[in-house]
C-alpha cells in the first residue's frame, strides 16, 4: 500500500513518546462547494478493506532505516513497522449515502501508529469516487429522466482510477458506460461510439461505417463531424434507415441538436436518438432542457472526470477523541474535528442530527436507524461490502428523500443538521 512520508515520522514520533493508546478518527467532508447540495459517499468499502490491507514492507522499512531523518528512532520501531496490522474498529456509512459536512462518512478508532499510517490511502480510496459520484447525480438529476452515459475510462489515470470512478458513476445513476469491467459488475448497458481511430484506419468514413454495419448491424452508432452535424447526414443516406443513435458535438450544441432533430425527422427518422456530447455538464444539462433542446442524451467524459478537485480537497481525516484507560476522551483543539468526541448520525426524516454515539441510549425505540453501521471489529471484518446494486439502491432512496431543493443544481437550499445538546457542549470545551 502507498505510504507518505510523512505518516511514517508521525508514526515514529507516537511510538517514541510511548503513545501506544488507541484514537478515534472522523472521515468527513469540513464542507461542501456552494452550488453543491449533497454529497454522496463512494469507494466506503474500498477505503476499509485498504485499512484491513494495512502492511509496511521489508523493502520499506529498510530504506526508513537508511534514512538520516530515523537515526535516532529505536530499532523496536521497525520492528514494530514490520509485524503491523489494523487491530482497531470502523464504523462506516452504506455506499451511496447521502451525507453533508461534519458528517463522519467512516468512524475509525485505533492505535495511533496504525491510524497514522491509514490517513492518505482511506482519503484517496473514498475522495475521488465520492466526488465523482456527487458529480454524476447532479448531472442525473439536471437531465430530469433523460438519459446521462459515461464515456468517461480513457479520461482517468490509471485502471483503478478508472474502475472505481465508473463504479461511482453508475451508482449514481448513469444508465450506460463504456467500461466493460463496471457494465459487467452493474448490469447496465455498454454503450459507446467510434473512436477516430476506427474512422482513420479505414480512411472514408462511408468505408468505415460499412463495415461496422456489417458486422454489428444491431448497433449502428452515427457518429457526426463537429464542422457540419446536419448536412453530412448525406454521405451516409444509405445507413440511416438502420442508425439508431447520432452523436452530436458542436460549440453551439443547442442548434446543431435542433437542426440535426429537422433533418431526421424530415427523413422519416423521428425514432432516431440525438446523444448531446461535449463539454456537457450538470448547468449545461439543465439550460438545454429547460430551453426544450429536443436532446434524448447526454454523453458525459471530460466533465466527469475533471472538476473534482474542489470537493476531494474537503475531505478531512481528522482527530475526533482519544482513550485513557479505556474511556474515550474528547479531541479538543484548533487541529482536531470540529465536533469531538464518537459520533453518529441520525436521518429525522426533515434534518439531520449529530450527536454522540452514547446519546443513542436516550432516544428510545422511535429513532431512526443511525447512519454509521460497524463494519470491522477488532481487525475482522463483521459486516460484508455492499453489491453495486445495493449500492445503487441505497442511493435512490436517500436521494429521492431529500427535498428537491437541496437537489437543485443552481442555488440549492441547506439541508438543516441539528447538533445534540450534548455534542455542542463538548465543542465549545
């Protein structure tokens, strides 16, 4: 697993001093962009069972060893490093739940060692696949039925990357993609259009939809050129009665649509789709429909897999409580969580609460389910992963539950979260 280096300093400092008591830590977003109403949460499975893989290696701990930065750290800490596993609990969200700011997505408590060593791998195994997902409900939600599909693989960084950020997307709703592995795991569509290497290879493209046709004749996917969507519908007269989908990118993607939708239905063709592409996102979604832009789809890439920075960057790991003689003590300071103390969350129905985790005591069998499930105790897992289609699920339900302010896309409401009395308390110290 990666390790920054940083966390092993940290880690060393902890084992120096003799701070060997376990700490409770919070994973959650300090808050949310402003036209972002909601957030969603993505990669929770991934981020426990990438603290159950916890690990330090020979070839690690040696080069640590040979660093001048350790010479004074005691030989017992390598050796620690070397036999070290996650030992401690996590209590965690379900995949595809809504959540908002102060809101511990994942509660893990642990020796600190171990929790020092787990901060950057848990951030970026739950970051980028919440804010995709974030980003892809709101594009679901602008498109108001219509249908949103993720031509987003080649735009990540690598195949996990992109595994976990198609995984994200079509929890969240998209209905197609052209990721083999996440059609194969979700049961939705795999959908896609030409490349521009197809269409070089055969050097005409009248050649090279022939031959597509040919051999596939069950999914002829018109892909039209930016320079002239509608009038190069003539070269291919031939193929239109059997195309089922035209891609249209252009600049002024409103028009072309427009234009395109004439000259299709001029020809007979008003069964034919018009997949709107480009650089669409959730607030152009939402101007082409709102102009009633006669668009059947939209094909999200670029915009899917950028703009996602804003909202990794708010996801915290943070100090929550530590224990002393087995009782957890709140984390007070300007570095530690905002709201001390074990948490768990509350969905009312019309808000929110936070409070602490003994406060559920008092709430008496009417309370709602609380929102942080464990899910690992004492180093074993006690709870199993979510399936996409459970995770999917679970996100319609939150989602459509929530009032449809908070899910606009421009100028969303604040969806209230009330504090415990006591959880106030121990934040004002």
């Amino acid at each position: 697993m990666g390790l920054e280096f940083y966390q092993l300093v940290q880690a060393a400092v902890y084992y120096a001093d003799g701070l060997w008591e376990e700490a409770t830590f919070d994973l959650c977003f300090k808050n949310l962009p402003e036209h972002v109403g909601y957030a969603l949460c993505a990669g929770v499975d991934d981020a426990v069972d990438s603290a159950l893989a916890l690990e330090v290696t020979s070839q690690q701990i040696e080069y640590l060893g040979e660093r001048p930065e350790f010479a004074r750290i005691s030989p017992g800490f390598f050796e620690h490093l070397a036999d070290i596993s996650f030992s401690g609990n996590i209590w965690a969200m379900p995949e595809g739940s809504v959540v908002f700011p102060h809101e511990p997505i994942i509660r893990l408590t642990a020796p600190l060692v171990e929790a020092a060593l787990l901060e950057a791998v848990m951030l970026q195994r739950l970051g980028l696949p919440s804010a995709v997902a974030t980003r892809a409900s709101r594009m679901v939600e602008a498109a108001r039925g219509k249908r949103v599909v993720d031509f987003s693989m080649r735009r990540w960084f690598s195949d996990q990357a992109a595994l976990a950020a198609t995984r994200a997307a079509c929890m969240a709703g998209l209905s197609a993609t052209v990721d083999l592995s996440a059609a194969a795991e979700s049961g939705i569509e795999p959908m896609g259009t030409m490349a521009g290497t197809y269409l070089a290879v055969y050097g005409d493209e009248r050649v090279a939809f022939d031959a597509l046709h040919q051999h596939f004749p069950g999914i002829l996917h018109l892909v039209l050129p930016e320079d002239d969507p509608r009038d190069s519908m003539a070269r291919f007269s031939h193929l239109l009665p059997h195309v089922k989908t035209v891609q249209v990118q252009h600049r002024a993607l409103p028009m072309a649509v427009r234009l395109v939708r004439e000259a299709l239905d001029a020809r007979g063709m008003s069964h034919v789709r018009i997949l709107g592409s480009g650089a669409v996102d959730e607030f152009r979604i939402a101007k082409m429909l709102d102009a009633r832009v006669p668009v059947d789809a939209f094909t999200v890439g670029n915009t899917l897999a950028a703009g996602n920075t804003d909202l990794m960057s708010r996801l915290a790991f943070t100090l929550a409580a530590r224990y002393s003689g087995g009782t957890a003590e709140p984390a007070l300071g300007r570095s530690a969580a905002l709201y001390p103390g074990e948490k768990q969350v509350l969905r009312m129905g019309d808000h929110d609460l936070l409070c602490l985790e003994r406060d559920l005591v008092f709430r008496g069998r009417d309370a709602p389910p609380p929102m942080l499930r464990p899910v690992v105790m004492n180093g074993v897992r006690v709870r199993e992963a979510l399936s996409l289609a459970e995770a999917t699920e679970n996100r319609k339900q939150q989602v459509s539950a929530l009032p449809a302010g908070v899910r606009r896309v421009t100028s969303p409401d604040i969806y209230p979260v009330h504090i415990s009395d006591s959880l106030a308390a121990l934040a004002l110290g």
